[in-house]
C-alpha cells in the first residue's frame, strides 16, 4: 500500500509542482506561468450545470437582433479607424507612441486622445449607419404610398399606366433637350435618375399634403397634352359623325329633312367649304339670317 500510494504522490507532483500559480490575498494570481489550465476532467462538480430552457433561436428577440446589429456595426467601425490609423502611421511615420518609462504623461495623454479620437470615430460612424437606416425605412414608406396611390386611381382612370408614361417621355425628351450644355444628360441612366429624385420630391410632398400623388400625375399629364386615347376616339367618332349631318342639310328643303331642323350649333360643326355650299342656297340664306337674328337686307 505504501509503495502504491508514493506513486500516485510522485504522479500527482509531476501535474502540480511548488512552481504552480496560486491565489493571493486580493484574488489575482501570483506566478510565473500564469498559462496553465486546469481542465474540466480535473474537478468534478458537484452540482450539474443547468440548461438552458430555451434554445437560442427561440429567445431571439427584436431587441436582441437590434443589440447584435449595434455590435457589429461597432465591430466594423473599429476595425475602419484602427485601419485608417495605420494608413496614416505608415504614411506620416511620426506617430510613435512615447515610452511608458521614460514619458507616463506624454504616453497616458496620447492613449486618452486616441481612446477620444475613436469614440468620436464611432459616434459618427454609428450616425451614419441610422441615417442610412432612416432613409431606407422613409424610402420604403414612400413606395409603398405610391403603389397605394396608383391602385386607388386606376379604379378611376384605367389608363394611368399610359398617362405615366406619356409623363415619363415628357419629361426625359426635357432633360435630353439640355444635353448640349450638360452632356451627361444624354445618357439615360442620367435621366433615369433625375426623374427618380423628381418623383420621390413629389411623393414627399403629397404625403405631407394629405393628396394623392397618383392622381396628381394624371393631372400634370394631362396638362401637358395628355389625351384619354379611348375618348379621343369618341370624340373623334362624335366629330365625323357631326360632319355628316351637315353634309346632309346641303340639300335638306327649308332646313328641314331626315336629320331634322338645322340650328346653329349644325351651322357652326360645318367647315367653312360645306358652309359656303350651304349658304348658297337661298332658303338655307334665309334660314341663316333667321337663326341669327340678321336681315337678309342689311
């Protein structure tokens, strides 16, 4: 028994000699190897480890995900200024730290400025990533305003999608006009982009309003020149159909006939060739003068 107990000793001695860190007073380590582990098969527990009641992906929450996002977004605004640093160490090559020994003042107040130097590094670069965020989010909020918009009015006018684009030409045929002063204006994506920035100025504004800016697109195409193709067609229909019927009262007896009594809105539909025909014809004279209130006579 003894020979077999100095073994495990001399066994135990070999993992643990008088070199060995050890605690102090304060709680710190006091030795020379401070990287030697003691590893999980060394100590049993005694009592065991609680789990976790829920998986990680089951307590992912909004707030998390946004903490994660803060972290990484800090990560990365580190790693640009300590990288901007170096660039401008290797470049100037005079920004030497002061020795500790020598200098404790010159090198505290230099690490302070660094520590304040990337704080407002981070401050920045943390403000530009939720402006970016803002405007996503504003920038979302304004397509979907406008893809609200054009679903109300196109119950009203089926064919805004032709007034849209009727606008679109419009306004690029404008900006390529200007193209010999500013040649960048030639290129589409120059256009494309100018429109864009239009649009989105215009959405901002109806949604500040309270109007729709659908609608008010319509509107401004029509203004400029913009026709409902398919009244254009009956309007056109209604005009020859007009025309006809006062080439039928040419030969119509007194103003009268199939078409019925002539008036002056059948006078005033007549081109000035059917109506010199027309008035030829001394009852249609006398018809004339008798719709408008002029004698024949004076």
């Amino acid at each position: 028994m003894n020979a077999e107990t100095t073994e495990e000793m001399e066994g135990m001695n070999e993992d643990y000699t008088a070199e060995q860190p050890v605690f102090d007073d304060d709680g710190y380590f006091d030795g020379d190897t401070p990287s030697e582990q003691i590893t999980s098969d060394d100590i049993s527990s005694q009592e065991p480890v609680s789990q976790p009641v829920h998986e990680a992906s089951e307590i992912s929450t909004v707030e998390e995900q946004h903490a994660e996002e803060q972290a990484r977004q800090a990560r990365e605004a580190l790693m640009q200024f300590y990288d901007q640093q170096s660039q401008e160490t290797s470049v100037d090559g005079d920004d030497i730290p002061p020795d500790l020994v020598k200098d404790p003042v010159g090198y505290i107040q230099r690490m302070e400025k660094k520590i304040q130097e990337q704080d407002a590094f981070i401050k920045e670069y943390k403000e530009a990533q939720r402006q970016a965020f803002v405007q996503q989010q504003y920038d979302r909020y304004l397509n979907q305003f406008l893809e609200n918009s054009v679903k109300a009015v196109e119950k009203k006018y089926s064919d805004f999608g032709e007034a849209a684009h009727f606008l679109y030409e419009a306004r690029a045929k404008e900006l390529y006009s200007w193209s010999g002063i500013y040649p960048e204006y030639a290129e589409k994506s120059t256009i494309d982009a100018i429109i864009g920035n239009n649009l989105r100025t215009v959405l901002a504004t109806c949604a500040q309003n309270g109007t729709n800016p659908a609608e008010e697109l319509y509107r401004v195409a029509e203004k400029l020149g913009y026709k409902n193709q398919a009244i254009e067609a009956n309007n056109q229909v209604a005009a020859l159909q007009s025309r006809q019927n006062s080439a039928r009262t040419l030969t119509a007896s007194g103003g009268g006939g199939s078409t019925g009594p002539i008036t002056l809105e059948t006078i005033n539909a007549m081109s000035d060739k059917q109506f010199n025909a027309w008035i030829e014809n001394p009852k249609n004279e006398e018809i004339f003068y008798r719709l408008t209130g002029v004698s024949g006579n004076a």
